[in-house]
C-alpha cells in the first residue's frame, strides 16, 4: 500500500502544481481577450459619449481626509478623462494628484499625462520632525503598439520605449477592463505602468495588476466586489477592494498606505462640498473640466 500512497500524495503535489502555474498563464490570455474584445468592438459599444463625473469622500475609521473627481466624455475622434485627488494624512502628510488621458475609439492610440506631489512628516534618529516632498510626472503616448514614455522625478527627466506586452491596459482603460472582468466573473492578470516607478535603464516597469472577481456583496445581488492586486517580480506591492455598480462603475474602494486604511465612497458633489467647500474650485482649476 505504501508505494500507492506515495503515488497519490505524488499525484496530489503534481496536479496542485500544475494549477498553480496554469493559473497566472490563464489570467494573462483572459486579460488578453479583454484588451482585444475592446478593441475589436470599440469603446463606444461600453461607454455613451455623454459627460460621466464621480465625486467620492476618502475617509480614515469614517473621518473624512480628502476627496477624488473622476469624469470621462466621448467626442467623434475617441475618448478622455481623467482624475483629481487630495488626500491628507493624521499625521501630517498628504497626496495631491492629478491625470487626465485620451484614447482614440479602438484604443490603439493614446496619451497620457500625470502630476503627483507627495509629503510625509518623517523623524530622524534625534527625534525631531522633518517634512519630505516628492514630486512625480508622466507622459505615456501609445501608438501603433509602441509605448513612449517620459517620466520626471524632483524635476529630473527619465525616457523610455517599449512595446506595449500582451494584456496591457491603455492609460484610461483600467477601470472598464476590471468592470469587464467583473462582468466575465473571472480573473484576470493585466499588465501596466505606475508614474512613480522609474524605468530600468531605457526599459519602462511594467507591474502585474491581478483583477480576481470575488462575487455580489451581501444583500446587493447587482453589484461586484472586485480584488486588484499589484505586483512586481512576484511580490506584492499593495492591494484594493473594490466595490462596482449595476454598470461596472466604481462605488467604493478600500486600501491601504503605510499602515492606514482609507475607504473611498462614492457620494454627491454637493456632500462632498459641505465637508471640503474648495473642491469644486480645486477641481474646475486644474481640470478646466466644464460639465
């Protein structure tokens, strides 16, 4: 019986294996077939061209400590949006950011621009308290399936090119390619890239973004929690939940950054306001966005 025994526990480590590795591979050709069904049917068979704007709180244990816009509209040559978020920390840190994207209708062209300024309040070993900026921007131009990229770092210049690899989400597609997975009630292993992580030598980092669909929230049978992973060479840099309405829209999200977990909800203009009265004009100013 032992040799048998072994045989089976043998058979067992194999077949475990063999999921684990044909996994990933089917999360890549899912992603794969996304980006291509986008392509094939265009971006207008998912979006209307009419003006899509989406206001959310971000809070810490329900303190609110900043706000996001995302918006999005549709013209005859293709798509663009973009986002606004101000967030600050207890501790005296904050995030400013700023994207805005353009895609033609297939999602073979595009551009992408983004601006970030970051602080955090950090203690040296005397004790006392020091205040550290950084300052991130991109440019990400997508074309004939070539990437350009350009990406400033405290004010210094870094280029690179590449060609977009199988399954890679065109700056401005991310949140439908998570609403089509949701949709496929599947997993799917996309590839892109993040502002902050600077090329390696003239070869831009591509992160692996993991998008597992994790079924309806209790009591809301029409909406999808979603759970998107990023990770670099096989380690995970951090995770969110997500939470998507009836149309694949973002309702909530949930995450965590150094340690502190932040809650995004999405909500009216006019809530958002009475907690942060200068949003709007923040948001009109930097986006010259007019709904």
């Amino acid at each position: 019986m032992l040799p048998l025994v072994m045989l089976l526990v043998l058979l067992a480590a194999v077949t475990v294996a063999w999921l684990l590795a044909r996994e990933p591979g089917e999360g890549v050709a899912t992603a794969a077939a996304i980006i291509a069904d986008i392509r094939s049917e265009g971006l207008g068979a998912y979006w209307s061209g009419e003006p899509v704007l989406h206001w959310y709180l971000i809070r810490i244990r329900g303190k609110p400590v900043g706000w996001r816009v995302t918006y999005r509209q549709g013209d005859d040559d293709g798509f663009g949006g973009g986002q606004v978020l101000i967030r600050r920390s207890p501790k005296g840190g904050a995030t400013e950011a700023i994207s805005s994207w353009w895609l033609n209708r297939d999602a073979t062209r595009g551009v992408y621009k983004g601006h970030s300024l970051g602080s955090s309040v950090v203690a040296q070993d005397s004790g006392r308290l020091v205040k550290m900026r950084s300052e991130t921007e991109a440019r990400i131009e997508l074309r004939d399936g070539q990437l350009n990229i350009l990406q400033v770092f405290d004010g210094r210049p870094v280029e690179s090119q590449a060609p977009a690899p199988p399954g890679y989400i065109p700056e401005g597609a991310d949140d439908l390619a998570m609403a089509l997975a949701a949709q496929r009630r599947t997993h799917a292993l996309f590839r892109m890239i993040i502002d902050q992580y600077p090329p390696e030598g003239s070869y831009p980092i591509f992160l692996r973004l993991s998008m597992q669909y994790l079924g309806p929230p209790e009591g809301e049978p029409n909406h999808t929690v979603m759970e998107v992973t990023r990770s670099r060479r096989g380690q995970t840099l951090n995770k969110a939940t997500y939470i998507l309405d009836r149309d694949g829209e973002v309702l909530e999200s949930s995450y965590e950054i150094g340690g502190r977990s932040f809650t995004e909800t999405r909500s009216s203009e006019e809530n958002v306001l009475k907690v942060f009265p200068n949003a709007r004009s923040i948001f009109t100013s930097l986006t010259h966005y007019d709904d």
